[in-house]
C-alpha cells in the first residue's frame, strides 16, 4: 500500500498538482482520497485526472495562457522593399501623368547620347524566320578612315553595351573602353578608323523591342523577331556597306562582343582580316545558359513586364533590378570579392537586417539600383537569348544555312506568315534526371556520331596541320563539330584571351576556341591566360586590365 500511495503522489506531481497541506518545502502525506471540495484556493480550479490516465495524455493538456495582447518580438522592417514600392509609385503617377498630357510613358528614353544613326531600308531575314522590314544602327566612330578604307576596326560590344565605347565631341561623356581607344592605346585611333555599334535588338539607338514597327505604328515590344548573334553582324556589316567599307582590318570584341567578333568572320570570312575574342566563347555553355535564364525568368515573373506590353506603364524595375545583381555575381570573382568586402557588414553596430546588410549585399543592391531604369527589360531578354543561341558548329551552321533557303520571299508588303512565329511548346513529359548506364553511350557521343561528317573534316584538317606535332591546349579536345565549323578561319589571324578568374566564361572554353582553331588548320592563332595573380576581376577584367589586356591587343594588331 506505501508503494501505491508514492506512485500516486509523483503522478500527481508531474500532473503540476498541489495536495491539501502540502508546500513545496516538506509535503505532507496526502489522505487516500482526494477531496476537492477541501483542496486550498491555488489548486481548487485544477482538474485532477484519475490515477490510470497515461503520461502522454496528460502531457497534452494545453499550458498556461502567456497573451497579453502584444507580439513577443517587434517586427523587421523592410527599408529595401519600401524603396521599390516607392519607385513603384512614382512611375505610376508619371504614367498618370503622361495619360492626361498625351506624352510618353514613365519609361526611360535609355539614351546615352548623341550617335550617328543609319537607317536601312532593305529588309533583313533573321536565323529563326522573322524579318526586319527596315532597322535603325546607332554607331560612333574614332580616328580617321583612310584613303583605301583599309584600316577599319569593327568594335563589338557586350550584352547591355552602348556604342558609346569612348567620348566624342558630340557626347564628351567617358565611354565604356575609354582607357582602351584613343592615340597610342590598344585601339590606336593614330592608325585605325574604329566603328562601334548598338546591336540590333538594343535599346541604344538600334532598333529594338522597344523601338516602333513601321508596319502599324506600336512598338514591338515582344512582337519583335527572336535574333541571333549572326542576324546582329548581318546588320552591323549593311552600315559598313553603307559605309563603302569592303574589308575589315580587324574584328574585335570582348564577352558577347568576342562572339560578334568570331561570327563576322565565320559569316564574312573574305571580309574580315584579323580577330580578336576576349572572354568569350565559340558555343554558350549551359552554365552561362542557366545564369542567362534565371535573370530572364526575374523578369518575366515581375507583374509589371505584363509580356513585353509594359511601354507607357510601370516597367518591370524589380525583375530588372534582381536580373542584375544576379548578374553582377556572374561579372566578378570570389577571390576579389573576399579582398574587398570579405565577412565585414556595412553597419556593425546596428542588429542585423534581411534588407541588404553585407557589403557585398549593399554592392550588388547598388548595381541593381543603377541598371533597373537605365535598360529596356525586353532588350534584356531578346539580346541574352541570342547569347543563349549561339553555336559555330558546323551542324548548327548548315540547319541555320537551311532554315534560311526555305523562309518566305522578303516582301514587305506580305503579311506575317504564322510558320515563322517562335512559339516555344513546353514537353509533355517534365525533365527527369535519368539514371547512367556505364555500357551506354553519353549524349556526347551520339552527338558526336550524328555529326560524323564533321567530325571526319576536322580530324582530316587536324591531321594535316603543324599543331597536330606540336601538341594540344591542356585540356579535353574540343568537339569535331565545332572544329569543323571554325575551320573556314584557318587563314585568319585569332587573338583569343581569356581570364582565369572568369566563371562566366571560365578559362578553358577560350582554351577551347584556341584548340578548336589549331586544329581545323589555323597557324596564326594567340592564346593568352591571364592567371588570378594577374587579375582578380573575373569576367569584368576586360573592361579593367588595360595593361594586360590593352597591351596584348594592341601587340597583335600591330
């Protein structure tokens, strides 16, 4: 019976039940029923429950009320999110606005100065079907064309890029390469009459998605033809007829420009003499692909892009701006980011935030800031995905040379065939990772048996060049398509460079482009690595490293 009433009594404990007389000192022997009615005021409202009931069930019996009407913690503000809805705002009350004064939307002009404009009136056949009835071409010039128009450099620009690359009399404003063109300098205007250019599918100037299709008087917006990297040199190389400009000394260009920069002389060969690529590829990768994607994908997830249709309303800023800092990570390197912010917070004393509170977060915060008005979100998605597209595989080469021959007539007055809308289809089935077989062939290699024709060109060409004795770039060989498809520049002197610190356009996919040449049979191709001891600023290094990379262009065009 002892044993009965001490188990009783730590039952009632762990219930939280006080006995009559009991104290938390000395507890008192309780009587062998408990009477209720006699229990003291602070346990007389405690239920108690019969001796049989478990543990667990006890357990469950909801505590104490701890409400007294206040928040147990103040809420985080959101200084960053109030700005965008402050923007957000403004632009809708200058869209107001410009509603009742019959004037242009909130949207910027994205001008970026006086250029020179070339209007052409002859209709352009782009990759993928569209067509350009006519199209504008922003451009400025540097230095002196002379009397033979023997010394012209094309100067190809990157994604978001206008072709104001270096100040002019008309816009004294510093360009994008300032440090790079002018006497003496990489781009030496002593020498060279140097031409650069907005892309087509820009907002600079060129005409773009945001520009007015003569055809009704609206803006494109996504009724714009998709492009691709070809259809922007077929526009640049009108204005050099325009100009009386039969051959180029030299093509150059840097990231999407040094795709330009390979694609002019792949689709001009006898009009290109030299070339330079710097921190770019011959074929996008999916790395860079996925990076392009997300930031397109930030776009049209902003309510505001309304699919393209968003001119003379609210533009998409906060997709844009989040476009941006997702690739600002893209444009610089880890390593530098580690010397210049490290761990450090921009206001140590202050508690932490989830609004941008790391220097690193407050300089890609900063960078979004600066882009997200300065920019048209559609020129964004348009050009990216011509970056996306491009592939000189002599495979993609042929089925593009073949989509060509079979598109419509170019008759302006024709209305717009349905067959050559991009209209992408989703798969009836999502993507599933799909387990390897050791004893299968890769995608690799059925694509590389697909191609067998190439791939016998580019080892009969490997085959009877120099470079076949001399050894290989470090590295896996590159694919017997795309040496097939550069091979039409083995008589071409190349400049490729790359940078080490790159991890948008990682070294080897230069190292890449290099071998590819050697092998279709080119003698007269300089590759050039800069180490991360060199240059710590990733991709960007060619906008920053005049020394390295100013110096070993201007060695090459001579």
């Amino acid at each position: 019976m002892r044993s009965q009433r001490l188990v009783s009594r730590l039952r009632l404990r762990r219930a939280g039940i006080t006995l009559p007389g009991a104290c938390n000192h000395a507890p008192s022997r309780p009587s062998r029923r408990l009477n209720t009615a006699t229990a003291t005021p602070a346990t007389s409202h405690a239920m108690v429950p019969p001796l049989g009931l478990g543990r667990q069930q006890q357990q469950q019996q909801p505590p104490p009320s701890r409400r007294n009407g206040a928040p147990s913690n103040p809420a985080i503000q959101f200084p960053c999110l109030d700005a965008l809805d402050n923007r957000s705002a403004t632009l809708q009350r200058q869209a107001a606005a410009a509603t009742r004064s019959d004037k242009s939307g909130p949207e910027p002009s994205y001008t970026v100065g006086a250029t020179q404009v070339f209007r052409c009136q002859e209709p352009l056949l782009l990759d993928h079907g569209g067509r350009l009835h006519e199209f504008d071409i922003a451009y400025e010039t540097w230095g002196a064309m002379n009397a033979d128009r023997s010394n012209v450099i094309l100067l190809h620009t990157g994604l978001s890029a206008s072709s104001h690359a270096h100040s002019t009399p008309e816009n004294p404003q510093p360009g994008w390469w300032e440090r790079f063109i002018g006497p003496g300098l990489a781009l030496d205007t002593d020498k060279y009459f140097v031409i650069c250019t907005n892309v087509i599918g820009g907002c600079y100037g060129s005409t773009g998605p945001s520009s007015i299709d003569p055809s009704d008087g609206e803006r494109y917006a996504t009724r714009f033809p998709i492009l691709t990297i070809q259809d922007m040199v077929r526009a640049q190389f009108r204005l050099l007829d325009h100009l009386g400009v039969d051959k180029l000394y030299a093509s150059v260009g840097s990231s999407m420009g040094g795709m330009q920069s390979l694609a002019a002389g792949v689709v001009f060969p006898s009009r290109v003499g030299r070339i330079v690529t710097i921190s770019a590829c011959a074929r996008s990768h999916p790395y860079s692909i996925a990076m392009r994607y997300v930031q397109r994908r930030a776009i049209l997830n902003d309510p505001n892009w309304n699919r393209g249709f968003y001119y003379g309303r609210v533009p998409p800023h906060v997709g844009m701006k989040l476009a941006r800092e997702i690739a600002t990570i893209t444009y610089r390197s880890g390593p530098e980011w580690e010397q210049r912010f490290g761990r450090r917070r921009a206001d140590a004393s202050k508690p932490p935030a989830l609004c941008p509170d790391f220097l690193v977060e407050t300089y890609l915060d900063h960078a979004g800031e600066k882009f997200c008005l300065t920019y048209d979100p559609n020129s964004l998605l348009y050009v990216s995905k011509a970056m996306d597209l491009f592939d000189l595989g002599l495979e993609n080469q042929r089925a593009t040379a073949a989509r060509r021959r079979h598109s419509a007539p170019l008759d302006p007055s024709a209305p717009e065939s349905s067959s050559l809308a991009c209209n992408l289809t989703l798969p009836d089935v999502p993507y599933e990772e799909q387990p390897q077989d050791d004893d299968a062939p890769s995608a690799y290699a059925s694509a590389s048996e697909s191609a067998s024709d190439s791939a016998a060109q580019a080892e009969a060409l490997f085959a009877t060049s120099p470079r076949a004795a001399e050894g290989s770039e470090p590295g896996p060989a590159p694919p017997a398509d795309l040496v097939a498809g550069l091979a039409i520049l083995r008589h071409h002197p190349v400049l490729v460079m790359g940078v080490a610190s790159d991890i948008l356009f990682p070294a080897w996919q230069q190292r890449e482009v290099a071998e590819a040449l050697r092998r279709g049979g080119n003698e007269h191709v300089e590759h050039h690595e800069l180490s991360e001891a060199h240059s710590l600023f990733g991709h960007d290094t060619f906008l920053l490293d005049v020394e390295g990379v100013g110096g070993a262009v201007k060695r090459f065009l001579g």
